[in-house]
C-alpha cells in the first residue's frame, strides 16, 4: 500500500511540473437539460496557442458541486476532453501570428438526484486551474494567477414539482485584436434554450486557490496531505496593477464596457498589451435569478493602420437632389417611378464593401433590391463607387406613417469592419384602385308578394379598373336552397351579371319578411372591397285566424273530488283551412290525473270532448289549468290559438271524532297497578280509519305497554293495557298520543293525550311499631316486618343489623322476612339498620318483657 501511495505521489508530482506552463486565455462552464433528470456538462477552456505548452491540455477536468446555501460539497463530476477547435477570425485576413486561440471542451453527462438537488437556495460547480498567459498586462504576475471556472443553477425540484433550466449558451468568444484609440465591438451576448431572460455585467475574475505547483484539482479519492481538497466559495479574486480595476479593466474612452441588455461589447483602448476581463450573465425567470454562468478572456490590443470608414448615399430615383436624414420621401400614386438609388464608396484602396437593405419599421416582403451590392473599389480604374436600386412594388402602401430603412454599407478592414448607415423615411402611396358596384336591373328595394307571385331582376357586378370580380347572393337568417329562388354566383374580369328569380310558395308565406344581400368583391394589393345591394321581400297574407271556444260559462270552474265533469271544445275557421284541436296540462299528462279528451278535425272546423271525474291526487296538487290548443294548417298560418280551463278543487270532508271509556287523561298509579283505557273513533263520511297508538319520545313496548286496534269505514277502536313498573316509576311523566287518522282527500286526524305518573313503595311505610314484648303471650312477641318487599325498584334488600344503646351488635339478617325475639338482651331501647344497597333506614325499637 504504501509503494502504491509513494508511486501516486511521484505520478502527480511529475505530472504537476509538466502542467506548471501558463495557458489559459479564459472559459465557462455550460449545462444543458437533456431529459428527466439528465444533463449535459460542459467545460469551455481557451487555450493560447502561442504562449501555452501543450503539456497544459489535461485530459480531463475534475469539477465539483457545492451548495449555495451551507457551501458543502454534494458531488463531483469527470468531464472528459471530446474535442479542440481553432477560434477562427472575422476577416482572415486580418489574421495576426501573436494571437492564436483554440477552444477546448470538456463534456459528461451527468444525473440531477431529486432527492438530493433540492435545495431553494441552488447550487454551484467549479473547477479551477492555474494558469493564465504571463504576458497579461493588467493584472498582477499572471504566470501564477489562476482560474475559478463558476457556474450557479437552481433545484431541480421547486414546490414539489420538476423544474426544467438550462444554463445560458454564450456567443463564440471574440478572437480579433483590438486597435489603440479605434472603436471596438464585438456580440458577447448569449440565448437561453428556456427563454429566461440574461442581464450582463463587468465582473473581477475569480483567481481561487490552485497555483503554480498545483495547478488543478484531480479526481483522486483519497491525495496526498500535500495536495489540497478542492474548496469552496467564496474565491480569491486576481489582483490587478494599478490604474486597473473591475470598471476599468481596459482603459479608454470608453473604457471597456458590456450593455445590461445585449451583452454588446465595446471599448475605444488608449495603449496596446494583453488584458484580461471578467463577464458575468445572470439568468432570471419571472423576475427571479436563478442562475449565473461567469466567463474570462482577454483581449490583444495593437497599434494597427488606420481604416477609414466606407460612405453610403440615398437618392429618389428622377429626382436630383441627395437625400438628407431628417427630411421625408414622398412618392405619390401619380409618381410613375416608385425606386430609390444608394451609392456607396470607401476611401481606403482596393477595398471590399457590401450594402445591405434593411427594413426599421416594417416589413421587408414587398420591394426589390437589384444593382451592385457588393465589390471592391479603388483598384487604380475610375470604378470607385458602386450603385444598388430599391424599388417598391404597386400596392405598397404606407398608409400615411413614415416609414423607414437603413442602408448599410460595411467594409472588411482590419482589425474590425468599418460601416456607415443611411436611414431614409419616406411615405408611399399605393396605385389607385376604384371600388367595385353592384347594380340591380329594377329600382325597386322592397317587394310586396303574395302566393304565387315572381320577382324578376338582373344583377351586374363592375370593376372600373378591369380586377377580377366576384357576384354573389346571400339570405340572412334564411337559406336560399329552401326557397324556389334562381341565382347563380359567378366571377370574372371587370363586370359580371347574372340574373335573379323568385316564385313565391305557400313556405314562402309562412315568414312576415325576408332580406336578401347582393355583394360584389374585387381584390387588388391582397386588400378586398366589398360592395352590397340590399332588397326586402314582404309577404302579404289574406288569412283569417281561426276561434276557439267551449260550452263553459267561464273559465275558472269549481269541481269537489268524485264530481264528473265534460266539457266541449270547438274551433273554426273562415277560410276553411283545415284544423286540429290538442289538449295538455303544465308539468304532467292528462292520463296522471285519469283526464280523457277526444277531437276531430276538418276543413274550417275541430271538436273537441274533455271529460274528468277529479281524483284525491289531484286534489294535493294546486289549481290545475289544461290548455286547449287549435292549430291551423294554411300557407301564412296564423300563431295557435290557445284556451285554458283552470279546475279549483274541493273535498267537504267532517273531522272524524276519538273518545275514551276514561273521564280524565292524567292518572297516578301505584307500582304494579294495572290500567286499561277503551278508545272509539267514528266518521260520518264513512271514510276508512286507522287508530294507533305512540309513546311521547319513547317506545310503549320499553315500558311494558300495549295498544290493540281495529278499524272499518266509518268507525275504529282500540284497547290500552298496562301494568304500572319500575323503569315508569323511574320518569317524572310518561305520555302515550292516541292518534286517529282517515283515509280522505283533506284528511283531518285526531289526537288525544294521556298522562302516566307511577309511584314506587317507600321503606317508611312498612315499618312497625317500635315496641314488642317477647313474653310468650302470643302477641307482638317478635320484632319482624310483615310484608318488607325484597327491592324497591332501584334497591335490593342486603340486610338489617340491631345495636345496643353502646353500639354493640346484637342481631343481624340477610332475610327481609326477619324475625327477632331479643333472648339475649335485655329490655330497652335498641337501634336498627335496614341496608338496601342504595339506601338505608335507621329507627329504633323498644324490648319490653
């Protein structure tokens, strides 16, 4: 084991001296969602090929997962090497042989625990490595700084549900050199795969703990006391030299800078070097951060040749003046060319140029833009400025807003493009294009029709400037296919005509009125016109309604229950239209209440015969109202007419009566007593009746009660018995109800009431004299009581104990028929103690011989 620890050590040594080159230009960490759970990790790495040793590239990078919240180490990841790609230039041929950059990535797949990567607070991953290139200028002795590569990324679980996040994807990072006192620009701006939102910022680099002797942190389980664990945050920042600092991190006017929003970055440099900077894009979603990825790099600044800047210019076509920005392009309907000219030059030789169109406030889909866009000039020949022609098509239209477009000419100086803009605002007016008409071959726009009449027109649609034209026919709130109407749609160029017939049916009578829309549609520039001619058509009808009527004096008819009741119903008709006559009832049927009715129907005449015997079922109901419906069959029908007879319902029923063979209804019974009560009912209607009997809050058959009857039409009785109990002595009151009911539509049940009060046995009255003589004469020679009940209800008898005067117990019995005869004592007075459990009697009793 120990030869073992001894050859790793000397491994790590030899492998720490050959990585001790400085190298690193910059990087950052990605990671992006996979499925579920699962990640992909990437690590970024910029390597300076000039200056960097190759013995630096490691073949892998051993990063580690902190959380935010208590800064311990959750995990650790191998992130293995799986590809090296050159940093390419914008122009190549501005290619400088001091700066040379290749990006290194890292990557693993990696799995997100649920169980253990919900924190709210989030996490961070970090890998650090020393170290930077030493011919940085900004930052105190480079050779030994290092680099904490840091990214921070939220819970996989968030209220209990899976949240979804991938880290920001940073633009490819810049690779051309800056020029002293010229304006730089580069796109250091990323896209989130969420679409959270990113705001950038300057940030001091992070430096950490690695150093030139231990350069990284590598995946062993168990190093060596010498080699250090990784660490968590919070990190070492790099030390920058004077003059330099988080704000300033490269001199100039301006200095450098990154905008918040879009992560443009810009700087005019005032002297040359190598410098280092520091970017960080937060991520946040719903106005929360949630995550944070940090990325370093550094920047060549040189002394470079200067490149002028290229020249755009904007002319209407015909016209001879310049275009000026601020003023406003008006081309007219009437403007025979709708075109712009841009001219465009650089006063640099031999230079490449391009020009691009490029809509500012609207879309780009409906002009041409032909000519020379792109070329080189100033080769020595009279070609020094290039021309492009815009060109807008017939219909395009600004509607009256001033629109606008930049022409950008962009040359490929070196170190950057140089570019010049021209935003020319102009109004368009579209060709003109007159409206389309209909016109109808008659004047008349309301027609009055009866059965058999025909309306007879023809339609012409016109389009003065010759566009395809449609005609066409609509019913509103109706279908032409129901209706004997001929109309056929059509279209063509410039004028159509078709025409149009009605023959007026009997289902034509049956609607008061009818509008029909007649449209024609042209389209010109994807914009239609529509244009409409509108007629009514008004039937008029000869028909006379119908009647309707009944042999009832009135309408609301009074009926008791059993009552037979006819009715007849007639319609009729002047017109002789054929009739029909229905009966219906609101809510029901006429077969639920057993109501019949019967009809015929003819040509102007419908009877009808009602007939009803009313029932106690519709009696419970309310008033109830049958409804007598005439329909009419005839071309213009008139609406149904409508009769209804409301039924008032009575039952003249006498309250049947309930007696008892008792003259009151509260009794007091001693324990044991017996009681019996005969109750009668009788109905003069000689409705069936029921008697019954029920307990007040209790059931008779719990005390011992019973209640027998009988019942016939007209008449009922009943019999009450009971003997008097102990569970009866034990309530204050017992009520029993005597109830009884009728079998009759308005039922009136009767009701009477009787009250139960039981009193149980006291001890105190049975108790004796309290003498005896015990002399043999045969007369109250014992002490006993005669009849001493073994309980009273609630108390068993236990026993009955006789003390002395001095409390000494003479006699004792468990038998309530005791007897003593005081042999053993002599004469005096002697104290009892009858034990009921519950309760006990004390007295006393005097022995006289």
């Amino acid at each position: 084991m120990l030869q073992r620890l001894l050859l790793l050590t000397f491994l790590l040594c030899t492998c720490f001296l050959s990585a001790r080159a400085t190298h690193i230009v910059g990087g950052e960490f990605e990671m992006q969602h996979l499925s579920g759970y699962n990640y992909k990790l990437s690590l970024n790495l910029y390597f300076d090929v000039i200056n960097g040793s190759i013995g630096a590239k490691d073949p892998y990078v051993s990063v580690n997962i902190f959380s935010k919240a208590t800064n311990r180490n959750i995990g650790r990841a191998t992130l293995n090497l799986t590809s090296t790609r050159r940093v390419p230039y914008t122009n190549i041929d501005c290619t400088v042989g001091e700066l040379v950059t290749d990006k290194i990535i890292y990557t693993s797949n990696i799995y997100l625990d649920p169980n253990i990567y919900n924190e709210p607070g989030g996490y961070y991953i970090t890998w650090e490595r020393c170290c930077r290139n030493r011919t940085i200028n900004n930052i105190v002795r480079p050779e030994d700084a290092a680099q904490v590569f840091y990214m921070e990324f939220p819970p996989v679980i968030q209220s209990g549900q899976f949240f979804q996040n991938s880290s920001p994807i940073l633009f490819p990072p810049l690779s051309d050199y800056a020029c002293v006192d010229e304006l730089f620009y580069f796109e250091f701006n990323g896209t989130d795969p969420d679409g959270d939102s990113l705001v950038y910022d300057m940030v001091t680099p992070l430096n950490g703990y690695t150093y030139p002797d231990q350069p990284a942190y590598y995946n062993i389980t168990y190093p060596p006391s010498y080699i250090r664990a990784p660490l968590p945050a919070p990190y070492p920042l790099i030390q920058w030299l004077p003059g330099y600092n988080a704000s300033t991190q490269i001199p100039g006017t301006p200095a450098l800078n990154i905008d918040q929003n879009s992560g443009l970055l810009t700087m005019r440099p005032a002297r040359k070097g190598l410098f280092v900077f520091g970017i960080r894009v937060q991520e946040y979603r719903n106005r929360t951060k949630i995550g944070e990825v940090r990325r370093d790099f550094q920047v060549l600044v040189l002394d470079c040749p200067r490149n002028q800047t290229p020249q755009v210019i904007a002319q209407q076509k015909g016209k001879k003046n310049i275009y000026q920005e601020g003023e406003v392009l008006r081309i007219s309907s009437s403007d025979t060319e709708r075109c712009l000219n841009v001219f465009f030059t650089d006063p640099d030789m031999s230079e490449y140029v391009e020009l691009r169109a490029q809509p500012v406030n609207f879309s780009g889909a409906s002009y041409t833009f032909t000519g020379d866009t792109r070329g080189i000039i100033n080769q020595g020949t009279s070609q020094d400025t290039l021309s492009a022609t815009v060109c807008f098509d017939a219909c395009f239209n600004t509607e009256g807003k001033v629109y606008q477009m930049d022409f950008i000419v962009k040359d490929d100086g070196c170190s950057l493009p140089r570019q010049d803009t021209v935003r020319v605002s102009f109004v368009i007016e579209p060709l003109p294009d007159a409206p389309p008409a209909v016109t109808l071959s008659t004047k008349k726009r309301i027609f009055e029709v009866r059965e058999g009449d025909r309306i007879d027109f023809n339609v012409l649609g016109l389009d003065p400037d010759k566009d395809e034209v449609l005609l066409s026919a609509t019913g509103r709130d109706f279908d032409m296919g129901t209706e004997q109407i001929h109309f056929e749609n059509k279209s063509g160029p410039g004028e159509v005509s078709s025409p149009f017939s009605w023959d007026i049916t009997c289902e034509t009578m049956k609607k008061e009125r009818y509008t029909l829309d007649f449209t024609v549609r042209s389209t010109a520039c994807n914009k239609e016109q529509i244009r409409t001619e509108t007629i009514e058509v008004r039937t008029i009808s000869n028909n006379h309604e119908p009647t309707i009527g009944s042999d009832q004096e009135a309408t609301t008819i009074e009926l008791e229950v059993g009552q037979p009741f006819t009715a007849n119903i007639f319609g009729r008709d002047l017109d002789q239209d054929m009739l029909s006559l229905l009966a219906s009832i609101d809510g029901a049927s006429l077969e639920q209440y057993d109501m019949q009715f019967s009809s015929t129907g003819g040509a102007g005449a419908a009877d009808g015969v009602f007939t009803w015997t009313p029932t106690c079922e519709a009696f419970q109901q309310d008033n109830l109202r049958v409804k007598f419906n005439l329909t009419e069959d005839a071309c213009d029908t008139s609406p149904d007419k409508e009769l209804t007879l409301e039924f008032v319902l009575k039952d003249p029923n006498n309250a049947p009566t309930l007696t008892s063979d008792q003259s009151t209804h509260s009794f007091a019974l001693k324990l044991d007593d017996a009681f019996e009560a005969n109750f009668d009912g009788l109905d003069l209607d000689l409705d069936n009746l029921i008697m019954s009997a029920e307990g007040d809050g209790f059931s008779l058959a719990n005390y011992g009660m019973a209640f027998t009857a009988t019942g016939a039409a007209g008449e009922a009785k009943g019999k009450f018995t009971w003997v008097a109990n102990c569970p009866a002595a034990l309530q204050e009151v017992l009520r029993v109800n005597f109830i009884l009911q009728e079998d009759a539509c308005d039922p009136k049940p009767q009701r009477l009431t009787m009250e139960f009060r039981v009193e149980a046995p006291r001890i105190a009255d049975y108790v004796p004299a309290n003498i005896f003589t015990p002399n043999g004469d045969g007369k109250n020679d014992f002490f006993h009581i005669p009849n001493l009940p073994p309980e009273f209800c609630t108390a068993t008898f236990t026993s009955i104990k006789v003390y002395n005067r001095w409390g000494r117990e003479v006699f004792r019995s468990t038998d309530s028929r005791f007897s003593w005869d005081g042999s053993e004592v002599n004469d005096g007075v002697y104290f009892y103690v009858i034990d009921y459990g519950t309760t006990t009697y004390k007295g006393s009793v005097t022995l006289v011989r």
